[in-house]
C-alpha cells in the first residue's frame, strides 16, 4: 500500500510540474524513460531533443532512467508518457492487465544472439551441452535454450546455466566461469571486435523464426493515446525523425549521443551507431513498423511454453498508426 500511495504522490507532483512548464514556456512537458543505460538503442530520442525536432513540435521532453521499478511500470503509472522497451515486455504487461502500447520497432529486426569466445567451439544450438551459459536467470532464457537444443537434437538435459547478472561478459568468459552468453551483436559484438576478440557468434532472430522478435520498441499507454493522441502524434513525428537522421547520418548522431552521455566510449559508440544505421529499418517498408504475425507468433511461443496463461490480443499491443508511412 505504502508503494502504491507514493506512486500516487509521485504522478500528482509530475501532474503539477507538467503544468506549471506548459504554462511558463507554451510547451508541452513529456517525459521519456529508457529501459536501461544510455546506448545507441537510444540515439534517436537523443537526437531529436538536441536538434530541436521535440522544440519544433511544442514539446518539452525529459529523458530519464529507471530509478525504481521497469519502464513498463512507470509508463503504465503514468510517471512518464513513453518509454523504451520489448516486445516480450510489453506481451507480458498487456497479458498481467497493464494496457501498454508499442508504438514503433526502433530496430527492425532482432539483433542478438549468443556469444562465446572461439576456443569454445560452440558455432550452434547442439554445442550447448555440457557448457556453461551466463545470464540473468529468468525461466524465458532457460525456455529458449531448451527450444533450440530441441530443434537442433541436442539434450536439454545436458544444459546448465550460471547466473552472472549484469557482469561483463568479457572477463567471465575468459576466466571460464561461462562459456557463453547472450548479447547484443551491435554493442557487446563491436566491443569484441574492437578489442580484437575473436567471437563465435549465433544470431537467435535467423536460427529460429519466432525469436525474431521487435526489441526494443517505443512505448504509451492505452490511456496517452485515448486522451493525448495529438501528444503521441507529436512525440513520434520528431523521434521519426531522430531516427532517420541516425540513418542518413550515423556519426554525426553518434557525436549527439556522446555529447548527452559523455561517459561512454567515443569509438564503441560511432561503430555501433554506424552497424545500427543499417539495423534500425533494415528491409521494413518504414522505419518503425510493426508486423502483426510477428507479434502473433512470439505471443503463442509464450503461451505454449506457459509464461503467459491466456493469449494476447496483439492487435492491442501495437499500433503503427502514430508512424509516417
């Protein structure tokens, strides 16, 4: 209850604040949680508030990290009007009531996989018996290894997992406490590369249809789009654009991120920047857009394997409406 009523409190005092800036610059205060750490998942959002494309739309926008709870829990308590998350996320929400919104594919298709140094010798699903996966422990990690072991007739029985957390992927692997893990080929991959760290590396979106799911995806909620469309309407229109200025224009964009987020590594930013410009609408007709079959067909994976107990209807999920098409 003591969660709930500061929550509650919380909302009222960012209510009050919104107010207070619509009134002091004639815009429109909206607020942005990401779903983790500044990355080039995120450059969009950067670039259309350092270029003015949020201004130009009469908007004030706040990009924050989650402090407490999931970006899928802020938004659906409206302590932020849109976040960045995934689909899995989002199925999961909608499916627990929570009415949330995909409102674009920031990247087109899945981009990772499983990652291990190439004196492992794991080059595919049946390689991982006997070896040691590193990763956060949640029950959908151990389901999607075991459906991969199964399609390539390896032994589920043979898997085991360590859980590492948050720990670098690098120094596990090398002091052998996992034999792989699961990355992100346009961060953790160019890392490697960089550091000349040779990799065998298994893309989970090509090795099996239904792990190429939309991750991450821009979210609202239900409510945003029934009472502030001209608000969603607006948001979109400059992250668009943001977007397609990180695809005609990757270093450049690259440099807008460091300048917001200058701790990060200059020459893992620009490389990853320049292999996302090529990721983030890949061969979907726009940037953004959302297929329902492929919100189908991972709702259904989820459901056979008992993580959600009823389907989805996913055509609730996601909507490409707020998109230029």
């Amino acid at each position: 209850m003591k969660k709930y009523i500061a929550m509650a409190m919380l909302i009222c005092v960012i209510m009050l604040a919104s107010g207070c800036g619509s009134q002091q610059t004639g815009k429109i205060k909206v607020t942005a949680v990401l779903d983790w750490t500044p990355n080039t998942n995120h450059t969009g959002l950067y670039v259309a508030l350092s270029e003015g494309y949020f201004e130009k739309e009469g908007l004030e926008v706040t990009i924050v990290q989650p402090q407490e709870g999931t970006s899928e829990q802020i938004v659906a308590a409206g302590s932020a009007q849109f976040g960045i998350s995934y689909q899995e996320s989002v199925t999961f929400a909608r499916a627990e009531g929570m009415p949330l919104v995909s409102l674009a594919a920031v990247i087109q298709h899945n981009t990772s996989g499983f990652a291990s140094l190439v004196e492992k010798g794991i080059t595919s699903p049946k390689d991982f018996e006997n070896k040691k996966y590193g990763g956060w422990g949640s029950p959908i990690e151990e389901a999607t290894l075991r459906y991969l072991m199964e399609q390539e007739g390896a032994d589920p029985g043979k898997l085991q997992i360590v859980t590492t957390g948050d720990a670098d992927f690098f120094q596990v692997s090398s002091t052998g406490e996992v034999d792989y893990a699961w990355i992100f080929e346009g961060w953790t991959g160019i890392e490697a590369k960089l550091r000349g760290i040779e990799l065998n590396y298994i893309d989970l979106g090509k090795i099996a249809e239904v792990f190429d799911y939309y991750t991450p995806v821009i979210i609202t909620s239900e409510k945003m789009i029934s009472e502030n469309s001209d608000v969603v309407q607006k948001f979109m229109k400059a992250v668009e654009k943001g977007y397609r200025f990180c695809i005609d224009k990757p270093e450049e964009a690259a440099e807008i991120l460091l300048k917001n987020v200058p701790e990060l590594d200059r020459e893992l930013v620009v490389e990853s920047q320049k292999y996302l410009s090529e990721k983030y609408q890949d061969d979907a007709e726009y940037w953004g857009m959302q297929k329902q079959e492929v919100w189908e067909r991972y709702m259904l994976w989820l459901y056979e394997n008992g993580f959600i107990e009823e389907k989805v209807d996913v055509t609730k999920a996601f909507t490409n409406e707020f998109l230029n098409k």
